[in-house]
C-alpha cells in the first residue's frame, strides 16, 4: 500500500517534571506573602510532549495521514459537521489540523490520540504528567513492560496486554457506528480534553473517533517502543520505561525505552522503514473499523489478524544473543536528560523582587486551573490587600520616631528640600492628561494596547478610564487570536521622590471584559468582569509633562465567563506607556 511521505515531527511519550498549582483562599494569601516579600525558586526542569510548543507532533502527523488515505479509499464516510461551538473546538486543538481535515469527525480522532500522553492535561500541568506516565497501569496503552514484566515471559506478556488494549478500544469504537455499519454522530463521549487557549473543559465527542484515535496511538507506539524483525511485522521484544527513569533497570527488566526510536525527523534507513510500516498499519486498523461493506464481528475478526500480522513475538532473542542481533540496540539515550536545578533570587531593590516573585509565582501557577476559570476570591483579594497595606506600612513607619527622617540642619540643604517639596507638592498646569500602554504578557501570551485618561487629584492620587484591546497568543498554532476588548477604571498611587525624575507608583484596575471571538464553551460576545494589579512601577519624567511608565509586574485577569463553567485569562505582563499631562 502506498504510504505518503511524511512530514518532520516526532512520536514520543510525554516526558514531564513536577509542578505546583496555587488555588483558594489559603494559597491567594500566600500570593500576598510572595508579593511582599524576597523569595527564592526553584527553577522547573523542561520536558517534551507529544506535540507542544517544544516538540514536533508525530502521533497527529501520523494520524492525519492514515486517516486521510483511509478517506481516499473509502470516501469521507466518518466526517462529521460541527456546530459553531464544536468549530470553535476545532480552532483551538492543541496541535496542528491539516485544512482538508477540519471536521469533527478528524479532529476528535486526532485529539484523542493526543490524549493518550495527556489525558487533558496540559504539558505545564507536570506535577500529575509525571506519575501518570511513571504508573505501571498506564504502560500497556503505549505499549511498554510494566513492573515485574521481566525476561522473555514478561516481553511477551506485555504484548498480549497492548494487543488487548487496541482490541478493547477498536470494540469499543465499534459502539460508535450506526445500524448501517456508519459512524453514528449523535453517539457521543464525554472527555475531558486541553486546548490551546481554552485550557482543560469537558467535550461531548463522537464515540468512534474517541476510541478508535486511542487504538491508533497504541498501534504507532507498538513501533517505537519495541525491538523488530528485519521486516518490522514481528516484535523482538518490548522495551522498558519505568524502571528505566527510576534508575533500576536490570537485564532482565528487558531494554530501555530509546529516545531515538520516537524520532520520526530525519531519519535512517530503519527508522524511516518503520515509520511508514506503522503508519500503514494505523490506516489498515482505521480501515477495517470503517468499512460499511463489514459486520462489526467481521471487523473484530479483521482486527485480530492486524495484530497477529503486526503484534505478533519472535522466538528465541533475548539479552545474550542481542536479542538476535537487533539493530535498535545500537541507539543510545542522550546522557543529558530532564533535570531540575535550584537557583535563586538575587537581593536587588525591593521593586525588583516584587518583579520575579510574581513571574515566579505565575510560572509556578498551574496553566490549566488558574487561566481558565476564575481566580480565586482569596487570591485577589490578597493582591488588593498587598497594595492596600504598603501606604499604611509607609504612614506606620514615618510616624515612629525611631524610622523618622533625620532633621536637615544645614540652611543650603533646607532650603534646597523645601523647594524640591514644594514642587513635588505643586498642582500641574494641566490636570488632566491621557496615558496610551502597550503590553506583552510573559505566560499565557498575549498583547495588550490600551488608550485613557488620567487626572490628578493630588500629589499621591491619580484616577482614569482606560480602553484596552487585548489579542491572545495560541502557541501550538503561532498564531494571534482575537482575545477580549476591555474597558475599566484605574487608580493610581504616586510616591514621588525628591531630586529624581522618577516617581514610584501602584496601580489597580477594575472595570469589564468582552470576548472578541469563540472559544469552546465561551461564545463570542460574553462578557464578565476585569480586573488589573501591578504592586510596583514607575514613572520616569521626560520632559514637561511627559512621562514613561513602566509597570514591571502587571497582573491583568479578564474574566468575560462568570455563570456555567467560568473562564478567566490571567496575563503577567510588562506594560510600557507614556503619559501626558496629569
């Protein structure tokens, strides 16, 4: 059977380090805690996934490309037509769909091959990545030795487990289908998945394409995950991943899991023969499912000869002959691997601290959780009450003898200070002035570019109205969506210094948001509340009138859900504007 040349990207099981989450009211105070005071981290260790920012995609390239020769042989007979709320899905997959292929009937089948290594999580979501790939109950569906599989016995009978598994899951694919041996659309699944920008949500999936893209991820992993025969139909013998990242792998454990098996990007001779006898095998299985000319016990029968012919052991190999000579040993894990190093905050100015421990803080927030549903009552309330409390920290500690400032006794330096107050103290020429910011979000990216008005109550107060339009970044498809338009009041705090054309300044923000496109679960037009922080900032006088502003640390939480499943898009930004007037 033809095979179409396939595209660079690899087949990979997820490879994960641990994480944290921050949620509730308990955690929002230790939020407050983070943004008052120098904190050290750890930095988290990198990994890769199936098909993330940091990794090409293999599984879904090889998916596509099985189900798109499956189609040309059998015409599009398991397309499904979506609903605006299920194309909105399709929008923010994970991964990249091909265009000719953007129905819900590929990109459930493509998705739920994706989730086998994520099983909705997202690929920051480490700390649950981690033991879900390391269980010994999760090996068989990747078609890897469980814990005490050992020895020729256990290589086998970890196989029979990962036929069985593809078996189950084509069965239950076959649930599927309709009286007429069709897809039937309105079977569905419930599964919980992770998108791009919509994070981890529940979706009411086509049964068949739930179960048979489940099948499909086992059939391509039987490959890579196993040594063969010279023709790829036969497994020599399957390789071990939990004891080999535990660090106890024995000879009779059977081989290592081999990074370079799950390369499919410039590849050898083997491995690119491989390659294409596994995704011929995963059109063969999808095939078989599909054909409407086959009673679904004929296409279980069907399926058994598929695994006989792909999945079935070799005799005779084992660790003292090189497991007949295989030619897979020959590939070595890279020496370098996923790590976490230790590191820390330098003790700069107290600005700077405020600045990393919120980075800190949002990198260390779990991805999934705190983007997409509404932030804790406690955690906002917390950043309030940090900024709240820092004028009456400074009120406290200028009323206390022992803090005061020393008396200027020198007439020159008296008169000098008395005049640097009076013109801190003076009332601007103007006082009202508009401010335009532009921002970038360090996680969840995004832009923001919002134009207002200020005006100055006093010499510590400034007030404004701000319109701002905010575009989100999708990083598995590079692209910029439309995002939230937002509109809300700010208020300004100043701490003007004396001699310096800097000024410090804390900023809050509160007012509404608008969804500017559909996400699934979030129709276009929604809308919620805003709600904006930046505990520590600055102002740098340019001229008359004319500053830059520079807020470092600016958490900006639109939430244009509140009623059903609540969605919010939390944003840790660096905001860079210029202010006139005011």
């Amino acid at each position: 059977m033809p095979i179409v040349p396939f595209p660079p990207a690899r087949f990979s099981e997820a490879r994960v380090h641990p994480g944290t989450r921050f949620d509730g009211i308990v955690r929002g105070f230790v939020v407050a805690t983070v943004l008052s005071t120098a904190l050290a981290f750890t930095r988290p260790a990198l990994g890769y996934s199936t098909d993330t920012v940091a990794s090409d995609g293999c599984h879904e390239q090889i998916t596509q490309i099985a189900l798109r020769e499956t189609r040309n042989s059998l015409g599009a007979i398991d397309a499904i037509s979506a609903s605006r709320n299920e194309r909105a899905l399709i929008d923010d997959l994970p991964f990249e769909l091909s265009s000719d292929l953007r129905d819900l009937g590929a990109a459930t089948l493509v998705l739920s091959n994706h989730w086998v290594d994520f099983r909705g999580n997202e690929p920051s979501d480490l700390d649950r990545l981690a033991p879900l790939h390391g269980d010994p109950n999760h090996q068989r569906e990747h078609c890897l030795r469980s814990t005490g599989q050992d020895g020729d016995q256990g290589s086998r009978q970890a196989l029979m487990e990962c036929r069985a598994f593809i078996r189950e899951k084509v069965q239950a694919a076959l649930k599927g289908l309709g009286a007429d041996g069709r897809v039937d659309p309105k079977a569905r699944t419930q599964l919980r998945v992770a998108l791009d920008i919509r994070g981890s949500v529940e979706a009411s999936l086509p049964t068949f394409h739930v179960e048979m893209g489940q099948a499909l991820h086992t059939v391509q992993d039987g490959f890579s995950h196993t040594f063969r025969s010279q023709d790829h139909r036969e497994v020599v013998t399957v390789l071990n991943y939990i004891e080999f990242v535990e660090d106890r792998l024995d000879t009779v454990d059977g081989p290592a899991h081999r990074s370079p098996l799950d390369e499919c990007d410039k590849l050898d001779a083997l491995r690119q023969e491989r390659l294409s006898v596994a995704t011929t095998a995963s059109q063969e299985f999808l095939e078989v499912a599909l054909d409407p000319t086959l009673s679904n016990n004929q296409k279980l029968a069907r399926t058994d000869e598929l695994l006989d012919e792909y999945f079935s052991h070799a005799d005779g190999c084992n660790p003292e002959n090189g497991y007949c000579d295989a030619p897979e040993a020959s590939y070595r894990n890279p020496k370098t691997g996923c790590q976490s190093a230790p590191g820390s905050l330098p003790s700069y100015w107290p600005g700077a601290l405020a600045v990393l421990a919120v980075a800190g803080a949002g990198w260390w927030r779990r991805k999934n959780n705190a983007r997409r549903s509404t932030l804790g009552g406690g955690t906002l309330a917390a950043l309030i009450l940090a900024v709240a409390l820092q004028p009456n920290t400074a009120a406290a500690q200028s009323d206390d003898p022992a803090s005061a400032e020393p008396p200027v006794t020198d007439p020159v330096a008296r008169e000098a200070v008395a005049q640097e107050d009076a013109r801190i103290e003076r009332e601007p020429p103007v006082p009202w002035g508009v401010a335009l910011n532009l921002s970038a979000s360090i996680e969840n990216p995004a832009a923001a570019a919002a134009l207002g008005a200020r005006y100055r109550l006093s010499e510590h107060w400034l007030f404004g109205v701000d319109g701002e339009y905010n575009p989100w970044y999708a990083e598995q498809t590079s692209e910029f969506r439309p995002g939230v338009a937002s509109a809300y009041a700010s208020a300004i705090m100043r701490f003007p210094m004396r001699f310096e054309r800097v000024n410090l300044r804390t900023t809050l923000e509160l007012g509404a948001s608008r969804m500017l496109f559909d996400l699934y679960g979030v129709p276009k037009g929604t809308t919620g509340p805003f709600f904006g922080l930046n505990v520590l900032g600055l102002d740098y006088e340019l001229g008359k009138q004319l500053y830059l502003v520079l807020n470092p640390a600016h958490i900006a939480l639109p939430i244009p859900q509140t009623k059903g499943a609540p969605f919010s898009y939390v944003q840790y930004r660096v905001t860079l504007g210029l202010q006139w007037g005011a």
